[in-house]
C-alpha cells in the first residue's frame, strides 16, 4: 500500500490542512429555493453535528468547509459553535454569493457585485465567531468571467487588510477557475471530483497554477457510502429526492438511479480491498489521483465522522488498483 503524508498544503498559499476535509453542507439541515426545491439534505440533530465535528478534530481532520448559504447560515453557527476555543487549529472555509433569509430558510437568488462580498464575509465571520477566513470562495459557479475578475481583485484586498488568507473559486469549468487562478493569493479550486466523475482538466489546471483540488461530491452524493438501493425515495426535505439538473445518480422522489448502483457495485471489490469500507474506499481513489487533491465529504453523525477520518490511515489506492478502476470504468 502507497504511504500518503498526514497532511497537504493549500495551494501556493503554504496554508497546511489535513488530506482530508468534512463538507459542512449537510449539517446546515433543511432550506430551500423560492420555489420550493429542497436544497438541503433533510433534517439535523444540531447536538450531534457539534459531537461530529469535536470527534473529527480528535481523528486529526483540520479542514472544515461549510458556505454562508448552507442552511441560511445555519451551518456557519453549527461550526461555530463547535470548534469554540480549536478555531485557531483548523483552517476554514467558506463561500459567498448567494442571498438568502435566515428566518425562512429560503435562498433568494445571487449577487456577485463586489460590495456584497463585505457584506456577506462580515456576516459569516459573525455566526463563525472568528476574526479571519482562512479560504474565501466564489459560490457562483457560472459567474460572469469578467466580474470574477474583479472579485478576485476585492480578494486581494482583503487578504492585504488581513481578514481572509486565501481564496478560490467553487467551479466545475477550468476557464472561470483560471480566472481565479491569475491572483497571487488564490490557494484553490473546489470543484466536483468522485471515481465516477473524473476532472482532468481541472487537476491539470491545478497542477500548472500550484493549486490545491479541493473536491466536492467525494462520495458521489453518497452512493459511494454504500447506503442507497434503487426505488427508495428520500425525505422530501433532501435535494437528492429532487434533483436539479446538475445533480445526477439520483431520480425524483425514488433514490437512486440504478445505472449508478451497478457502476458502485462493479467497483466495489476494487474499493473495499486493504480492509477500507467502501467509502473509505472512494477517498482513497481521490487521494491516488493526484497529490493536490483533498476531498470534503459531508457528515452528519459521529459514525460517518469516525469512518471518513479513518480513510486516512490507510492511504490512496495503489496504482494497481488504479488500473483496475480504469479497466472496470472502461476508461
């Protein structure tokens, strides 16, 4: 088995982070768009997401990515909350770009003027109860190239006024991410990268720009956990029950596609080999792919904690098992 180091650097941002982060979206619980789809993952015991975060810092996870729009805030405060006196030892993310009410839970649209992105990180370092962001990212992923552009320049303003460290884009398209890429303080590109969904063009811009491949959807949405079967339909208050366009592997109001499951279980002995779960199993994938890369799978409970952190010891895939991937994958 390939040796993997216990941590990984932002980027040419020399910010260290462990190889693997927890995506907060999950625990920011149910919300919705104005007209009335769920963009939440359902319900949330707050008490437990604070329990699960507390056991990641103890399992040596240093990376915590959440958004302002999660929740409506909520998932900022949840974090808040339960990093408390360790927020000086973990380095976090967040996103900005969209408007959203915290009393109704409903996102409202988006603004990627450069005054709202005072507003909006003023705002998140409130419910964060921090006096800096550590990574500040773009949460419009088909922003204008143009007005990203001078984000990027209000980007470097605030790393000068010392209230951000760095910055990246949340973007599946390597021209808008190169944008980013231009400034001197972007550390990263978030992007969505899972053994079903291959980035190459956005690991490739990651290498040539010195950027960390924050990656998003690790465990597809959670088919790579194992738990899904075809036909059995989610929480209304869960996204995947009614999914957007851009959220495939999932069908309306009857889980999981069953083309999709079938692609799991090809892989399954492949990813469950070295003793790992199968979703330890997707991590290590990623980690194989490229040494830049540190996925951000979500979680709600102390259990899913336990088993992501524990992807770590046991390190990427080899590249036998690599090829083997391919060869199943036909690619």
């Amino acid at each position: 088995m390939e040796t993997m180091a216990h941590h990984r650097t932002l980027g040419r941002g020399g910010i260290d982070v462990s190889p693997l982060g927890f995506g907060c979206w999950a625990i920011g619980g149910e919300w919705q768009s104005t007209d009335g789809q769920p963009l939440g993952w359902g319900k949330v015991d707050d008490d437990e997401s604070v329990r699960a975060i507390r056991r990641a810092l103890d399992l040596g996870v240093t990376f915590f990515d959440t958004a302002d729009a999660y929740g409506t805030g909520h998932s900022e405060r949840v974090l808040g909350r339960a990093l408390g006196k360790h927020r000086d030892d973990v380095v976090v993310a967040t996103k900005w770009g969209n408007v959203f009410d915290e009393r109704t839970r409903i996102r409202e649209g988006q603004d990627d003027s450069p005054e709202h992105v005072r507003r909006a990180l003023t705002a998140s370092l409130q419910r964060l109860n921090a006096d800096h962001i550590d990574l500040y990212q773009l949460h419009i992923s088909d922003a204008d190239p143009g007005r990203a552009a001078q984000l990027r320049d209000v980007c470097e303003e605030l790393v000068r006024e010392g209230l951000i460290r760095a910055y990246a884009w949340s973007t599946d398209d390597p021209g808008r991410a190169a944008v980013f890429a231009e400034g001197p303080h972007c550390a990263a590109v978030q992007h969505r990268l899972n053994i079903l969904q291959d980035a190459p063009e956005l690991l490739a811009l990651c290498a040539e720009s010195d950027l960390a491949s924050i990656n998003r959807s690790p465990l597809a949405m959670g088919l790579l956990a194992g738990k899904h079967t075809a036909g059995r339909a989610l929480d209304d208050g869960d996204i995947r029950n009614a999914p957007p366009a851009w959220l495939p592997g999932f069908i309306a109001n009857a889980g999981a596609d069953p083309t999709w499951l079938q692609r799991v279980d090809a892989l399954r002995s492949i990813l469950t080999s070295d003793g790992r779960t199968l979703a330890q199993g997707a991590l290590a994938w990623i980690w194989a792919r490229s040494p830049r890369t540190i996925p951000i799978p979500g979680f709600r409970t102390v259990a899913q904690a336990e088993e992501n952190a524990g992807a770590i010891a046991k390190g990427p895939l080899t590249a036998g098992q690599m090829a083997e991937v391919d060869r199943v994958l036909g690619r």
